[in-house]
C-alpha cells in the first residue's frame, strides 16, 4: 500500500515501555505506544 516504512524504536513517555514507531523520534516531542497514544486522544465522533 504506502510501501516499507522504517521502524524506530522508542521509549513511551506515559508508561516507559519500548515500542516501533514509523517516523525517527524528536527529543523535543514525548513519543507514545499504541496504548497510552489512544488513551490520549479524544474520542472520535461522527
């Protein structure tokens, strides 16, 4: 579909787990897993 993207690994900012995310992590910019990404998000509406 959109091709290979590389994986960087990270360190979640809320619960300190190591996981991949495809774009190379920002020092300036917390990073966080699946989990803590969606807890974080507002709930979509439609």
């Amino acid at each position: 579909m959109y091709g290979d993207k590389e994986m960087h690994k990270a360190v979640c900012a809320d619960c300190k787990k190591e996981c991949e995310v495809p774009f190379k992590p920002d020092e300036s910019r917390p990073v966080y897993c699946r989990e803590c990404f969606s807890k974080r998000r507002p709930p979509r509406r439609f």
